[in-house]
C-alpha cells in the first residue's frame, strides 16, 4: 500500500482524502511539474441570488473520486482517455486559493497569482468555482495573448452599477477589455433576464454571440471553426450553459439549454482544433443539489471528459 492510488486498494468512492481524480496534491507550486493542475476557486460573494457555491471545489473533488484515476474508456470512440496522466504526475491538484472574505481585491489577486504562476511554468490551469465572478480574475492572470470562449445561459456582461463592479453578471465586460484576450465567443445564451443593452455593450466590445438556437443550427466543428486554429484558447464554462432539467444544483439555471452531448462534443472539437490553454467550471451550488450530488457529478463528468479530449489531442 503505497499510496491512496495503490493497486492492492479497491479505493470506492467514498474512501480516501480527496483531491481531483485522486491525482497527486502538490502544496508548493515552485515545485509543481506537471502538464495541468487542478485547483479550486472556494468563492461566492459575487453572487447576488443564492450562496453555496463556495462549497463546490470540495463537492466536484468528491464526485471526480467516482472515475478511477487510471482513465475512462469511450465505448462509442472505443478509446481509452486518461490512462496514465493521472500515475504518471502529468495531472496534480494543487488545492484551492486562499480566500480571504470581504478582501475582495487581495482574493482577486490569490486568484490571479495562480493562473499567472501556473502559466509561466506552462502548465494547463484548470479551475473549479465559485460563482462566475472568478473567470475575471483567472484570465487576467494569463499573460500570453488567448481566444476566450464561454459556455453560458447569460451573457455575464452587466453594466456597472452602485460602484459594484464584480459580481457573477459581470465577469465578461471586463475579460473583453483584457489586452491578452485577442477574441471572446459566447455560447448558448438564451435567458430571458438579458437586457439588451448587455448585447449591444458586448457586440461593441468584439464578442462574437451564438444564442442557442443559433447553437443548434451548427456542428461542434462549426463552432469550434469560429476560433482560429491551432491558437491558445481559454473555455469557461458555466454550469448553466445545461438544460435547467440537469442541473438542480444551479441557482441560474434556465430552460432550453444545450444537452450534455452538445456541450461535451463542442468541448471535444475546440480540443481538436486548439491550443487549451486553460479551462473553468463555475456555479455549481452542492447547497442546492440533490441528495446524489448529480450537479457535481456532471461538472465532475464534463471536467474529466474534456481533460481526455485534451490530453488526446496534444
Ligand atoms: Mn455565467
């Protein structure tokens, strides 16, 4: 019994210290060597309904402990993903950012400092939220120029409003505005709650906007075509980007959504085509779950389904 990964271990589910995929903790990212780490983002004081999503980093990592961390098997591609990224230390958790409440800016900055550390070592971040205010401060921390494409209900582009500047409706009025970030595509909005002044505001800024019903007049290929090929691409996705029926551990949960096939296949294409440099998975709430947990499951499933798409095509 060497590690909590042994061999001799049947390891189910509910046994064993968590981290994502029972993948190596690294405590000191100095010392990180890896191809992609895994860290949450505990935060949710930008969340102007519910609160709960603070919770969720732990939640996924629990949930992620259901794959086996030699890889999953693809019956439909008859393909082996993951099989030894996880032993072989080319995927590591390196826990979660500090998070220091009502200090909004020093936790924005913990939050970029990661993002900007893990980069500059060139390694892949991959971050679990949190409510969607995150993404503003995980892609600040990203120096090199990036293609952003955001998987979302709404467009997150809220003006500025009582001095309030970061809340999870706003994140993508100020990504557009990053210099590095060299284009931004929104995908499957569709709620009723968007003010059509955040549309004009976004278009104004460049973004490029696929309402769902736009979504499913296109391939995955189609979509993933609307960014150049081969560039590095960040991808935030929002829970909600899912069909309301999916995700009971949702607050912003909407009707109409993209089925789990639509986002995972769009997922797999943009993995083909390009350069991932880096991906979030925000707005999961285990507060409002179900007893399963199904919401962090399925943010577990889309995590580990992408990070095979990934490492297959690199
Ligand atoms: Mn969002």
């Amino acid at each position: 019994m060497t590690n909590m990964r042994g061999v001799d271990r049947v390891n189910r589910a509910f046994s064993g210290i968590s981290t994502f995929l029972r993948a190596n903790y690294c405590e000191d990212i100095a010392q990180l060597q890896a191809e992609m780490a895994i860290f949450g983002v505990p935060f949710d004081e930008a969340s102007p309904f519910m609160p709960g999503t603070r919770m969720a980093p732990r939640s996924i990592r629990e949930h992620s402990m259901r794959f086996s961390p030699s890889g999953f098997y693809d019956i439909a591609r008859q393909q082996h993903f993951l099989a030894s990224e996880i032993t072989d230390g080319k995927i590591q958790d390196v826990g979660d950012i500090d998070i220091l409440p009502t200090n909004l800016s020093q936790t924005m900055e913990n939050i970029s400092a990661m993002t900007r550390q893990l980069r500059r070592k060139g390694v892949i971040a991959v971050a679990m939220g949190g409510d969607h205010s995150v993404s503003y401060p995980l892609i600040r921390g990203i120096e090199e120029p990036v293609h952003v494409i955001q998987f979302d209900a709404h467009l997150d582009f809220a003006p500025v409003q009582h001095e309030m500047h970061y809340t999870n409706g706003q994140p993508f009025r100020h990504i557009a505005a990053l210099p590095q970030v060299k284009s931004l595509t929104q995908v499957g909005i569709r709620s009723l709650r968007v003010r059509p002044g955040e549309i004009a505001d976004a278009q104004a800024q460049g973004s490029r906007i696929v309402p769902v019903n736009d979504f499913r007049q296109c391939s995955p290929q189609q979509i993933a075509a609307l960014l150049p090929a081969g560039e590095k691409c960040y991808v935030s996705i929002d829970i909600d980007v899912l069909d309301m029926a999916l995700v009971p551990g949702c607050v912003s949960a909407e009707p109409d959504g993209l089925s789990y096939a639509q986002l995972r296949d769009t997922l797999c294409a943009l993995a083909e085509r390009m350069d991932i440099i880096g991906f979030d998975l925000v707005e999961v709430n285990p507060l409002l779950d179900v007893a399963t947990g199904m919401t962090s499951y399925l943010a577990a499933h889309t995590m580990v389904e992408f990070m095979g798409h990934i490492f297959a095509h690199r």
